[in-house]
C-alpha cells in the first residue's frame, strides 16, 4: 500500500512571490531583533524563523507545482516539498523539520526561550531560506 499523498491547495504560480515576500520580510525581522541582543526577543525571532520557512516552503512548492500544503502538521509539508521537488537535499529536510518543530515550544509551551536558542534556529532556518531563495532565482 502506497501511502497517501500530503493534503494540499491550488495557488496560482505568481502568487509564490508573495509567500517569498513574507518569507523575506519575517527573515529580516528575526535578524533584526537578534541584532538587538534583547534576551526577552527570544520568543519572538524564533516565532519570525518559524513562519518564515514556512512561507518559504510554501514559494518553493507553489512555484514549483502550484500548489502548497493545507495540513495542520508540518510533516506534510515536508513530504509535499520533497514530492514536487526533485532531490531536496538531506540537510534541507532536517533543517525545514527542526524549524518547524520547534512551532510548538515557541508558541505554545509557555517557556521564554533566550536569544542563544533563537540564534541556534536560525542557523536552521537560513539553511533552508538559501535553499529556497536558490529554487525561487
């Protein structure tokens, strides 16, 4: 038994430019405020990160396929992505799974994470951002 293709929506392939574009603009703002240095902006930069790949991998997938996930669990964006892209590098997988699990400690758990934690996610996320800006160029 094969298993089920990851839900997903029709997006036209212009509107990749606008989730590259928020994707671009949430990188920019997660840097910024690392650049502050501020302990207590934790939360919020790893909030940008997260969002930020997300959109990403939303551009990446409407460009290339015209169309991105609809489920809840990032998992499937993750089989969607490596589904209608042709060999997504290993590290870009891991980098897109760390990102992206760390939604639920930053939005959810109620802990203040310092910007050493923040800096360490966005390693993972630029990762993934290059990758993408290079699928996108």
């Amino acid at each position: 038994m094969s298993p089920t293709s990851p839900p997903r929506r029709r997006v036209a392939r212009h509107r990749s430019k606008v989730y590259w574009r928020v994707a671009t603009h949430l990188m920019e703002s997660a840097r910024a405020l690392v650049t502050l240095g501020d302990e207590e902006y934790g939360n919020a930069v790893g909030i940008c990160l997260i969002h930020a790949v997300i959109s990403a991998n939303d551009a990446v997938t409407i460009n290339a396929a015209e169309v991105r996930s609809s489920s809840e669990q990032h998992a499937d964006a993750a089989r969607l992505l490596q589904e209608v892209v042709n060999d997504v590098p290993a590290p870009v997988i891991r980098a897109f799974g760390a990102v992206a699990q760390a939604k639920f400690e930053y939005e959810y758990s109620g802990e203040v994470f310092t910007q050493a934690a923040a800096k360490r996610l966005l390693v993972k996320a630029e990762r993934f951002y290059a990758w993408a800006g290079d699928q996108l160029s």
